[in-house]
C-alpha cells in the first residue's frame, strides 16, 4: 500500500447497491476531480516505480488509461493502451477472459513491444483479475516482460488479486476495500 493509501482510499466514493442490489461501486470519480489527491495518487505509482528502469507502462481500457498516461510521463517511458475488442486500428493480438456473465476480450498492437521490454501493466481495480491476466498473457505474448501489476484499488474478498500472484505476476494496489466498507 502507498503512503498516501489511506488518504487516497477516504476520497474515494462508494455507492451502495450500483450497478445492482447488494454491490458496492467504488466511484474514483471523486479522487480525479481533486486535484491535490489525483497528484498523490500519480505520486504514490511516481514514488514506487522510478527506479525500476520501465520501458512502457500498458494501461487497460478505460479507466487505467487515466493513471498510466500521466505515470508514463512522469517517468519518461513510453504509454501502451490495453484495448477493448476492435478500437485498435492495426495489426493485433488479442486474449479472451471469463466474465461472470460471459467471455470479453482485450487486444494489444501487435507491435507493441520489444521482446524483453519491461512493462508495467495498470488498471483502476482489481476485482475477479480476469482482464488483468487476460491483459498481462497479451503482454508476454507479445514479447515484453510484466514487471507489476498495479491499481488503484483492489478488491482481496473478489480472488483477484491472489489469482494474479498464483500467476507468478506481483500485485500493487494503493488502497484496498472489504466488502463491508
């Protein structure tokens, strides 16, 4: 957890029963629109991961693209988008994962890295890690090597993120909620 953790986690909105009954969103919405706290959000990726000599930083479709576009800024490497099936316009690879209601599938150009590259894979929340896996086989896949994975938020009682490390890939998350919170 980062050192700004629990301060990022007390901004962060949670709306009760959305999208349906019994289901507690976490609304990031409220941690982007303050700006102080978006800036040690950006901080707390910027603090971890300047030294670890990243080539890219992939960001999976939508909301990781919010954080991993300003990370990769921030330390100078180059900016990779995860994308939904068929919003990429060249040649790519693309992965498909289980969702509790069906299949989804992510894509990746696949020009998208060097072989050896080290990657640093982002997404918003880790719930069921179903598209971070799905994202991080494209990864290997294409070459490149996942340094971390990393979030925002992660969801422990979900099974995601231990799913992930039982994948041999290393999870990062600046706050995390329980279902009762």
């Amino acid at each position: 957890m980062s050192i700004y953790g629990d301060y990022i986690k007390s901004v962060i909105r949670t709306v009760p029963d959305w999208p349906e009954q019994g289901v507690n969103f976490r609304d990031i919405t409220p941690l982007l629109q303050n700006s102080a706290a978006f800036r040690k959000l950006i901080d707390s990726f910027v603090h971890r991961y300047q030294e670890m000599n990243l080539d890219a930083i992939a960001s999976i479709d939508a909301r990781g693209f919010i954080i991993g576009a300003p990370l990769a800024y921030e330390l100078g490497c180059s900016f990779v988008p995860v994308r939904k099936k068929g919003k990429l316009p060249f040649k790519t690879i693309s992965e498909t994962y289980t969702l509790e209601y069906g299949h989804s599938e992510v894509e990746l150009h696949s020009d998208a890295f060097q072989k050896g590259d080290r990657i640093l894979l982002m997404d918003d929340l880790i719930a069921t890690g179903g598209t971070m896996l799905a994202a991080a086989n494209l990864i290997q896949r294409s070459g490149g090597h996942v340094v971390e994975t990393a979030t925002i938020i992660d969801l422990p009682e979900l099974g995601g993120s231990q799913k992930i490390r039982d994948a041999g890939y290393s999870v990062f998350a600046v706050c995390s909620f329980t279902e009762d919170e």
